[in-house]
C-alpha cells in the first residue's frame, strides 16, 4: 500500500471515529476545541439562509473579520455600522444588543483582547469582543457549532464566553515548495481555526536573492513565502521567522558553499560567529527575511551548538582563546542590539542555557556554572523558547530561566501527555505561552503529513491545552486528536458535539 493509499486509509478511520464520537453523543451536549471558559446550552436552534443579512457595529471595519463573518455565516451581506463606543457586535437575526460591558468590574472575557461571548437563541445569534480578534475567535468556535444543509445554516442555542489561558500560542513548522499549498491549507483550516496566534516559520531553506547558492530544488521562493505570511496575517496569526545559528548552521554550507564560514572543517555544522563574513551573511539573509516578514520578533536558533565538532575550534584564527559561553553570548547579544535597532524582538531556544539538573531533557550547558554564567550574559530582551519533548516536562527550566530575568514559551512535541503537562507548567509558571514544534523534514509536503500524521494532530492537543488551560488528561479529552486534525484539514463542516468520553 502507498503512502497516499495508506494516508487516505488513516482519513477514513479517523473520520469514522470523529462520526462514532459525534453519534454517540448526547444531543445537550457540546465539544468545542479549544474547550471554552464556559458554555451553557440553551433550548431550541436558530436557523438562517444562506443569503441572511447580517450586521458588524464596530469602531473601525477590519477586513480580516469582515471575510470571516462572510465566510462563517454563509452570506456576503453585511453591513457595517460606526460605533464610537468601545466593543465588537456582530449580530445575524432579531434581539437586542447589549452594551458593552464596562464598569469597575466587567466580566473576563470583556477585558481580555483575544476573549467574546457567544450568545445563540432560536430569533438569533451575538457575537460581542473588545476586538476584532477577539470576535474572529468567536466565530471560530460559531464555526465549529453550525450545520450547513443547502439552503440555510442553523445552530443549537447556547451561550459561551471564552479568554486563552495563554497569551502566545504558536505553532513552528519548515515550508517548501512542494508544502506551500498545505501550509496555506493549515493555516487557514487549522492555526486559526483552533485559535494559533503565532506561527514561527523556519525558512533558512528559502531561496535568498543575496545567497542563491544555498537553495535546493524544493526550496520555497520567496513570492511564495510572503504569501504564506500573508495568510497568517489575514487569519490574525502573527508570523516569526527563524533562521537556525550558529549550530545548526550547515544550510549555509549546502552544496559545499561557504566554507570560510564553517568553525570546524572538518565538521561543516556550526559558523564562525567572530567571523565579519559570517556576520554580513547572516544579516544578508535576516534583512531579506524583515522584508517578508515585517515581524515583531525574530527566532535565531542558538541551540545544540555543540552537538556536532568543535565550537570552538582550536585551530580557529577568530575563536580559537573564547569559550562557548564567551561566543554565545557575543552572538546572541549583537543579534538581539541589531533587531532592537529596527523594533523587534528577538528569540532563541534554550538547552544551552541550561544543565543537567535543571531540566529533564534538553540540557546542553556541562555545569549548572556554566548555565548560570550564560544566562547572566545573555541579553534579557530575548525571550527563551524552552523546549522539553519527554512525557514528564515539568515547569523547573521555565521558572529557572525566568528567575535569571528571562521572558520564557514552553515548546512541547507530539508526544500528547508532553504537550498536557507541559502546557500546565507554563500555565503555572507564569509563562508567555506554549510553541508546539515540528520536525517532519526540512522540506514537508503532504508526504509528510502522511508519514508524521500524529506530529500534525498533535496541533489539535496544543492549541486547545494552551488556549482552555484544561487539566483533562489527553485520554479524558472526549476527542481523537487525529481525528479531528483531519477533519478541519479536510475542510468538511462538520458540527463536534460530544460527552467526556474516556479511550
């Protein structure tokens, strides 16, 4: 059986155990991924046509809601009405329209940029948010709640309101030529649909006008690339570019290029950071990638430096007397000056900052000396992406990292109770957020998919454990994560009603 054969056997499967989830389910019962702060149903269902009317009273009219609303109620007839005071309506039927809730002490979700209320009866349905990102979301979570028969929409009254539990909740993944077409796919039915509001998008793979000589057949254009942040944009998700240094660092080397910029010969791994040329190549590459991306913060790697050769190398003319504290922190801090310089932020991961000891996993410092002394040195405007993949990733690393003065995101893999506990930890700890990696190739397309299903399902575990902040164990979820990944990618609506049923 084929790759393609074998995936389309794993759609169906897992479609069958979404629909036995669904049957088996009680009609007064709701699933809404991510699980809301609360929902109450209520009793009957409104029903609308395709070619309803519909009303945005609003501040200002964002067209990235507009096409939202559009797309979610089934009608391209909206109107817009000015509204000076402060909040988002979107409002499809009959019935009054509260005020905003102001005061001295208004309800959670009133006060939070990214929170709604979800109000459905059986004369119609209100979405309110002090955002239009907080009202996009609302029409996620609307999306999720509607049938679609062919000649009108309807969903079951009830009434949500809902806020993330985290402020960052990010999904890393490689493009490609081949993939662009899935990645669009994933950020318009997957990221956003489940509520994702950042992206880091790994593309030192890219083709660079100033570096040509670096990219491979299946590098991804940049015509290509800006499309894609473009997506992400429209979808209120925030796109960060990553370029992987200075370990890490053979795309430099591709195809035998570059090698004046290689630390150790006769390991083609990590550059020479004191090197000016390797200097001038990196911000060769990073100036290209701010012209793409116009980010608020950039990703620079900075782990598993030592993993391969010697850094340093004794027999380097630049760094042979520095030691790799000495040389991280020089690389990092100029790189971190560089982006403040131009309004932007910068981010790296963080095993080198840290010993065994003080993590589980991912401790790539000798001593718990020689971590401290890097996480003095480091520039503290850099947040720490702290990545542990075991099962029992715990919050020790996120509180040590900031407790040296670091801003600090958890980033999980697929193992589903490492994403659960560590999305506890961070919620815990007090940290910006959670970043679910993925590591399916350098250059992923639907191949990928097919091969590392359980790395793309597990988006669905992340960004409803980083957005609901739920303790259920990934067996109490009363969902397949598969299942239901493959679903929105499929981009069939489908309505997810569900007990907490245990597998």
């Amino acid at each position: 059986m084929g790759p393609r054969a074998r995936f389309r056997l794993a759609f169906c499967l897992a479609a069958q155990s979404l629909i036995w989830l669904v049957s088996a389910a009680g009609s007064n019962s709701f699933l809404v991924i991510p699980q809301p702060k609360s929902l109450q149903p209520g009793t009957g269902t409104f029903t609308w046509p395709r070619a309803a009317n519909w009303t945005l009273q609003a501040p200002a009219r964002d067209e990235r809601l507009w096409q939202a609303a559009s797309d979610v109620f089934g009608s391209s007839h909206g109107q817009f009405n000015s509204n000076s005071a402060v909040g988002f309506n979107l409002v499809l039927g009959a019935g009054p329209v509260p005020a905003f809730p102001a005061g001295t002490n208004p309800p959670a979700w009133a006060t939070n940029a990214e929170g709604y209320h979800l109000t459905v009866q059986p004369a119609g349905l209100l979405i309110q948010s002090a955002t239009a990102q907080g009202a996009f979301y609302g029409l996620q979570t609307l999306a999720q709640l509607r049938t679609a028969p062919a000649a009108e929409l309807r969903c079951p009254a009830v009434e949500i309101t809902d806020w993330p539990s985290l402020r960052f909740r990010g999904a890393h993944w490689f493009p490609s030529a081949s993939g662009a077409a899935m990645d669009e796919r994933l950020i318009n039915q997957v990221f956003s649909a489940f509520k994702f509001n950042h992206c880091v998008i790994q593309c030192e793979g890219a083709r660079w006008d100033s570096h040509p000589e670096i990219a491979t057949r299946n590098a991804i254009s940049k015509p290509a690339l800006r499309k894609l942040v473009a997506a992400c944009r429209a979808r209120f998700i925030e796109p960060i570019p990553l370029l992987d240094i200075p370990g890490h660092a053979d795309w430099m080397f591709r195809h035998g290029q570059n090698t004046n910029l290689i630390e150790d010969p006769q390991n083609p791994y990590a550059c020479c950071v004191r090197n000016p040329q390797t200097t001038r190549f990196i911000e060769d590459v990073m100036t290209e990638c701010l012209d793409v991306f116009h980010p608020q913060t950039f990703q620079l790697g900075f782990d598993e430096i030592t993993l391969r050769g010697r850094f340093p190398n004794p027999g380097c003319p630049f760094c042979h007397d520095a030691s790799v504290t000495t040389l991280m922190a020089e690389s990092a801090n100029h790189f971190a000056a560089w982006l403040a310089a131009r309004g932007m932020g910068m981010m790296i991961w963080g095993d080198m900052l840290l010993a065994p000891g003080e993590a589980v996993d991912a401790t790539d410092a000798t001593t718990v000396a020689e971590a401290t002394a890097r996480r003095a040195a480091i520039d503290k405007r850099i947040t720490i992406a702290d990545w542990h993949y075991v099962w029992n990733a715990d919050r020790t690393s996120l509180d040590i990292l900031q407790s040296g003065g670091f801003h600090t995101i958890a980033a999980s893999w697929e193992e589903p109770v490492n994403i659960y506990r560590f999305s506890q930890a961070a919620i815990a700890s007090g940290s910006d957020g959670l970043l679910q990696t993925t590591w399916a190739g350098f250059f992923p397309d639907e191949t990928d998919l097919q091969r590392e299903i359980d790395q793309y399902a597990a988006y669905i575990l992340a960004a409803d454990y980083a957005w609901s902040g739920r303790s259920d164990p990934p067996a109490r979820l009363g969902y397949e994560a598969r299942a239901v990944f493959l679903k929105a990618y499929a981009a069939k609506p489908m309505p997810f009603y569900s007990h907490e049923l245990s597998r």
